[in-house]
C-alpha cells in the first residue's frame, strides 16, 4: 500500500475564479485558463488550452484553423496582469494596458487541442509600467515571443456616472523602470 504524504506542499498557483478575480477580461477575451507557478515581480506561468469552440476559429481560417498570434501576445500579456496588477495601489481601479510590443515572433502554429504554456519574466517594473518577455510554448517547442510594455491606467467607473473618465494616455517607455534581479 503506498503511504500517503501528510504534508501538502503549498502551491503558488491559481484556478480560473481566482485569475478572474485579477483580470477584468471575461469570455470571448480570456485566454489564460490556470496559473502553474509565480515569483512576486519576476516570474509567472500560465496555461492556455486552446479549443475548437474558440470564437476565432470560425474565420481563421475556417479550413486550417489556427490560433492568430496577436492573441498569443495577449495570452502574454494577461498573464503578466495576472502577476502584476495585484502589486499596483489600489488595483481594483486600475487597468494594465499596451504601451508598446517588441521582438515579436510568431515559430509554429498553434491549433485545436494545443495546450500553451506561458512564461512571463518581468524585466523591468514600477507600479504605473512594465516591460515583459514572454514566451508561449506547445508540448516544448516555441510558438511564441514578444517583449511588451504595459502601462497602469485608471479603470472607467463602472457604477453611477453618466461621463467616462477622459482616456488616459500610457507613459512613454521610461528609462527609469526599475530593473529586476531574477538571482
């Protein structure tokens, strides 16, 4: 008889309710499914099981569906909201939105029943930017790249005002983010 472990090993990791609980993007536009592991400002990985019921499969392309790779980028980049918007004050009010998007390629094509393993480094960080690199895999083989930057924005109110806030501009890249130790 094998001998259960009596100690559970805590996880860093977290389920669909709990991302949702982060990330304001809901279905069609979420496209991460589970958090394997994080480091608080370095590091996350995520995962992304890519499905034939996916809305974009319809048109792309209906005979070779493929998953498109700005969406890949996004998967990326909602990741790394996944790790990031919780350390920025008051978050519940704030958005994590694309300043800019570098080194982007696109190595294999991603289709129905792949499953996408993210990985998200944090290169550069303070609480109204980020620059990211992150890499989107299949079964180990490298799907995707990009380096993204992503800027903190005020959230639109959501309850009792007829005005939305003025759109907010995201900071230019600034040569003052703070650089992450991955030691």
């Amino acid at each position: 008889m094998e001998e259960e472990n009596p100690r559970q090993e805590p996880t860093s990791g977290l389920d669909i309710r709990q991302i949702m609980a982060i990330l304001p993007h809901r279905y069609p536009f979420l496209l991460i499914d589970r958090i394997l592991e994080s480091s608080r400002k370095k590091r996350i990985v995520a995962i992304k099981n890519v499905t034939i019921n996916e809305p974009f499969f319809q048109g792309h392309f209906p005979e070779y569906a493929i998953m498109p790779g700005v969406l890949m980028v996004e998967a990326i980049a909602q990741a790394g909201g996944v790790l990031l918007l919780p350390e920025v004050p008051d978050h519940e009010n704030k958005l994590l939105v694309f300043s800019g998007i570098n080194e982007a390629r696109f190595r294999r094509p991603v289709t129905p029943g792949d499953q996408l393993r993210i990985e998200v480094d944090v290169l550069n960080w303070r609480p109204l930017a980020a620059r990211l690199k992150g890499k989107a895999y299949v079964e180990g083989q490298l799907a995707c790249e990009a380096t993204i930057m992503c800027a903190v924005v005020p959230r639109p109110s959501r309850i009792g005002s007829d005005k939305p806030e003025p759109p907010v501009a995201p900071p230019a890249e600034d040569p003052a983010l703070e650089t992450v130790s991955h030691e």
